[in-house]
C-alpha cells in the first residue's frame, strides 16, 4: 500500500493572525500559563481549539473533536463550507515558533504511520456515518509565535489513499 | 450515489504479441486515491503520478474519489507505461469529462509525461498488429515510430488534450512521420571497398546464396569485420512479410529499427562481453535477444572464441529451430530467430600465427586451447570457413578496387533463383549428399579426397552442402568435380 502526500494538490490558506490568547481562555479557563511553559500535549490541544474555531468562522460545520475510533484519534471532524456530502478528517500540528523547539514545518510530521492511522479512522468512520459519500485528508500547520501571534497553514486534501 | 464506470480497450505485451486488455474504471465515495487491480507490476502501478499530474497539467480534474482501475484479464501479468493513457481516459470517461463516444472504436497505448504529453513505447508494432486484427484504430504517441506502412492506420496523439477533439480529430500518424525517408536509399556500404580479398568476397557469396553459416579466420587488421558488415548488402532485399517481423522484433525489444525501414537486411553485431540473455532474449519482462534482432539478417560474432561458452551454447537449439523458445513460470515465449551466423576469429591469442609478415608468440598449448574454444557443436552450423590474410601493403596503399557488391548480390540473387527451380524440380532430398546430385567423377573425386583428408560424415555433409550452393552459383544442375574441389577449400584444417 501507498500513501501518497499532496497527492491531490493541497491548497494552501494562511491566516497569520490567530489568537493563541484568546482561544486558550474558551478551552481551558483557568490555565494562564505562557505560551512557552506549556506541555507538548497542552500545546496541541490549544492548537485544535485555534483550528476549529478558524475553521469554524469560515462556515465550516465542525461534527466533532478528538473523534475516538479502535484505531486512533481524528482531531477534527468537519463539513467543509459548502461541502455537505463531505467529511474532512483533520490533523492539527502545533509547534512553538521559539528557540529550541522552532519546527517550521510542522506538516511534515504527518508521515505514513499516521497517514495509514488516518486511513483506518476514515474507514471506521465511514461505517459509522452510511450516510457520508467522500472523506477527505486535511493537515492544519500551526507556528505559534507568541502568545497572540500564530501562523496558519491549511492543506486542503493533503493526501491520497493508493493502493 | 451509484458508481460511474467507464472501460477502454488496451492490450498488454507479452514477448512479441500483444493481448487485449480492458481498462475498466469505477469512480465511486469513500476515502479518495486511486487503485489499480489486475496484476499490475511496479511499473504499472507508477502510472498514478503520472496520470494524477497529466489530467491537472491537461486542464481536466481528478475528483477527490476513490476510483478503482481494473485491468482485464486480470490473469495476464501487466508490465510497462503503455497503460498510462488508456487509465488516463477511463478515468475521464467515468467522470464525464470526455464522450463515451470518443474511445469506442480505438486501441489506446501510450505513456504520459507529467505536462499531459504522450511519449512513445515499446511494442507499437505488435500493438498495430492487434489493433488491425481486432478492427481498432490504434492510438499512440504522435513520437512513435511506427514504420512498414502500419503507420497509416493508426493516430498520433500528442498530448492528452488533443482527445477534447475526439479520435477522429486527431492526425494519422503517417503525417507526424513526414520526414522519414522511406524507399530504398543506396547502401554507404560496398564490398568494392575492400582491397585484396577475393577469396574472401568468394566464400560471401556462396555463403549469402546458400545461407550458409561463415567462419573467417584472420590476423588482426586483415579486413574480416569489414567483410561481414557487407554481407546484408549482397543478400536480396527484405520481402514485405520478412520486414514486419523484424520490424515486429525490433519494436517489441524497443531498438530503433534504422535501415530496417528501408528494407535493408538487419546486421547484428554484439559484443563478445554480452550475457547469455542479451543473446537469445530473456530478461523481465522478457523481450528478444540479439539474434531475433538479426531475425531476417545478419549475426555477426567476431572474436568467436571470447566469446561465453555457455552464451555460444545456447545458440544451438534457436540456430536449429529458427525460433527461440524462453520459458518462464507463465508460460513460453517464442521469438524468430532465422538468421545468417557469420564469426570471425584470430588463429591463435595473439593473432598471428600463419602470418608470414609477423611472428607469433603464442605456446602450442595456448594455441589449442584456443582453437578448441572455436570448435564443438556451433561448428555444426557453419560451413564456410575461410581464412582472410592480411592484404597486400602495395594493393592497400594503391587503393585498388575489387569486385563489389553489386556484381555480388547479382550472382546470389541468380544461385538462388536457380535452386528454388532446382528444388521445385526435383524437391528436397532428406540426405544432403544424395541431395547434391554430384555427377560421376565429382563422386570418384570426392571419395578419393575425403579418404586422403580422413574427413568425417559430418565433414562430408558440410562439403556436399557447400558444392551444391557452388553449383548453383555457376548455375549447373549436378555438382561437378571444380564445385567439389573448390568446396574442400573452404573447409577448417584446423577445426573440425
């Protein structure tokens, strides 16, 4: 089997302005910490909540988060604006845009294993939902700067499942 | 939704034929990629890069579905890039981007380049050989070369795009290949070129008009290379049905035909260094080995002797045969291989022995240890042997001119012309001596020279083949006691 990455010519949408600050109040009251303290883990879930609120104020209608199969966890489970008979299955990739920890791709660490994790959840969530004709394979890329600076990279059918 | 399917008709090589095959396409939800059943090989399935980049680069769409591509009969091992194009546009007939209407009577082949245009591949011959049979128009590149008059029936394509016009809008290919000369262009060649070597330009000759197999044996520099490239120039042109089949050859091994077109005698002449593969065909996909490529022609070995014993081996069965049969786990391919076996060889390693004007260096030993690597069972199939000394420096410096090829291939084209009416008179006999029809004291000769030469049956036979092309050369119907003389000549002393 082969997976193939932006095999099917990944647009590109970026939207520099995202607010680390103001998402992290919604998701975790409470939690004041710096950008630059937090976990691996606690960083990456305040980048999902970035992503599906973005995702979100661009019409999309977000079905879940952290969707739960046998195989793994779906970040975000999204309509695309205007796409009601597809599903994307969203990876978010979080990563400080500081010092030691810089990673200015962040999208390359989607590889095959997580690809090939990806592909066993689409497949569990299709026999779940009947009803959903296509999925599709979105990455979101983030670089957090600093506590109200972020860039986003979206990658709109990131990938391909060949077989 | 209901999945959309679409099939266009293709055909898989296999050695030199090529099978149908349906390309069939089902574009239906699910997880988005595209693939490929029905025994593809790697080769195959790198088709969906390629397709993927060409329909985006073509201005046509590949939905983000998952489409399933079946090539049928899924039984038959599919190999090479030919599959490229046809994929291509199931694709876009499953997904109404292009008329059903549009690949209903055509045979598509064809690989894609990454901007959308369509290059050549292997095997159009056997392809248009195909399509004609099965009342197809065949589609392929606009590059291919395609020759022998099978060019007319086909299309060029040159890139994806031109399809939006239909197949009928595309050019026959003979257009494309406007530039090719066809008709026969005069041979660069010429046995007039080659000084001082009359006994040899003789053994050609018989040779060329009995088909005979040729063993030249000669020091370095003696002019024994040259001689056998000229030999296709004294053989009679190519007839129609012999021109395809090395044109089906040398499209499926994928090697520029050249002169072939032209209806030239194909002239192989490989390497000793080259694999028993290389020679009799093989590899995989398994395609012809050079002396298919000489099928019609001319093999050429010099340096026999360098050359691998097991390679020269395997020559015996196809030399017999005029076919070579390879056999694989699926099956046997079959290749012809009638061809005309010239060798050429040093007397000894360092090339001089017999040599007057050099002296040779070599031990008794080395010397019979070489000339043993010559002999064994391909000697079978050569009868001419002929020794080619090194010419005369004055005739070399004055550049004087021998027979040439025209008063050469004169004389073939008359022996064989009379043998056929010999043969049709007489028919061919099973024993080849008997079938010499030596007159009386041919025979009294013939005996009493053979006792003398301690010759062997096989050694016999060879002669009495040998006088018969003689006689037919001087257009005699029994074999005269010169022919019989004349044959001993061109007999090994050395190697028998």
């Amino acid at each position: 089997m082969q997976q193939e990455q932006q095999g099917s010519h990944p647009t590109f949408e970026t939207a520099p302005q995202v607010r680390p600050a103001a998402a992290q109040e919604a998701a975790e009251p409470g939690a004041r910490t710096s950008v630059r303290d937090l976990s691996t883990r606690e960083l990456g879930a305040r980048g999902e909540l970035m992503a599906a609120n973005n995702l979100a104020g661009r019409g999309w209608e977000i079905l879940g988060r952290n969707w739960r199969c046998p195989f793994g966890e779906v970040d975000i489970v999204a309509h695309p604006e205007g796409e009601r008979k597809v599903v994307a299955l969203v990876e978010v990739k979080t990563r400080l845009a500081l010092g030691q920890r810089d990673d200015p791709i962040p999208e390359l660490a989607v590889d095959a294993e997580k690809r090939e994790r990806y592909r066993r959840c689409a497949l569990s969530y299709l026999m779940e939902h009947p009803e959903v004709e296509t999925v599709r394979f979105d990455v979101i890329a983030l670089n957090v700067y600093d506590e109200n600076n972020a860039r986003m990279r979206h990658l709109i059918g990131a990938y391909v499942v060949d077989n | 939704m209901g999945a959309d399917v679409a099939a266009v008709k293709t055909a898989a090589l296999r050695g030199a034929d090529a099978l149908p095959v349906d390309v069939e396409v089902s574009v239906s939800g699910g997880i988005p990629g595209l693939d490929i059943v029905g025994m593809p090989d790697h080769s195959v399935l790198e088709a969906r890069s390629r397709v993927r980049c060409a329909l985006r680069s073509s201005g046509f769409e590949l939905p983000r579905l998952h489409v399933t591509i079946n090539l049928a009969p899924g039984e038959i091992r599919k190999s090479g890039t030919a599959f490229d194009l046809p994929i291509a546009v199931a694709i876009l007939l499953a997904t109404h981007q292009l008329p059903p209407s549009i690949a209903r009577d055509a045979l598509l082949v064809g690989e894609l380049a990454l901007d959308g245009g369509v290059c050549p591949v292997r095997g159009d011959m056997a392809y248009a050989m195909l399509a004609e049979s099965l009342g197809l128009a065949l589609v392929t590149s606009a590059e291919s070369g395609l020759a022998g008059g099978w060019e007319t029936g086909a299309r060029g394509v040159r890139t994806l795009g031109q399809l939006r016009q239909g197949i009928e809008g595309l050019p026959c290919l003979s257009s494309h290949a406007g530039a090719r000369d066809e008709g026969p262009a005069a041979p660069s060649l010429d046995f007039a070129d080659v000084v001082d070597q009359e006994l040899a330009k003789r053994a050609m000759t018989i040779a060329a008009a009995g088909r005979h197999g040729v063993l030249m044996v000669g020091p370095p520099g003696s002019g024994k290379t040259m001689l056998a490239r000229r030999l296709p120039t004294i053989l009679p042109p190519l007839t129609e049905d012999e021109r395809a089949q090395a044109l089906l050859v040398h499209s499926v091994a994928g090697q520029d035909p050249g002169a072939v077109t032209r209806g030239e005698r194909p002239f192989r002449a490989p390497h000793h260094s080259i694999s028993t593969g290389g020679l009799v065909g093989g590899g995989r996909p398994v395609t012809p080995g050079e002396i298919s490529l000489a099928h019609n022609g001319v093999l050429f070995l010099d340096e026999l002797p360098e050359f691998d014993r097991r390679s020269l081996q395997a020559l015996r069965q196809p030399l017999e045969d005029r076919t070579v049969s390879i056999v694989r786990v699926d099956g046997v391919y079959s290749f012809p291989c009638d061809f005309q076996l010239v060798a050429a060889a040093n007397p000894c390693p360092c090339g001089h022995l017999g040599d007057p004007g050099h002296e040779c260096t070599c031990s008794a030993a080395k010397v019979s240890a070489y000339q043993a690597r010559i002999g064994g069972p391909l000697m079978d199939r050569i009868d001419v042997v002929v020794d080619v000394a090194r010419p005369k420096t004055s005739r070399v410096i004055q550049g004087g001119f021998g027979t040439g090829s025209e008063e050469m291939a004169r004389e073939v084209a008359e022996a064989r012309e009379f043998r056929a009416w010999r043969e049709k008179d007489a028919g061919e006999g099973r024993d080849p001596v008997a079938a010499a029809r030596l007159d009386l004291r041919a025979q009294t000769t013939f005996e009493s020279l053979a006792d003398g030469l301690a010759l062997g049956g096989r050694a016999i036979v060879r002669v009495a083949r040998v006088a018969r092309t003689i006689a037919d050369i001087e257009h005699r119907e029994r074999v005269s006691e010169d022919d019989v003389v004349e044959a001993l000549g061109f007999r090994s002393r050395a190697l028998t």
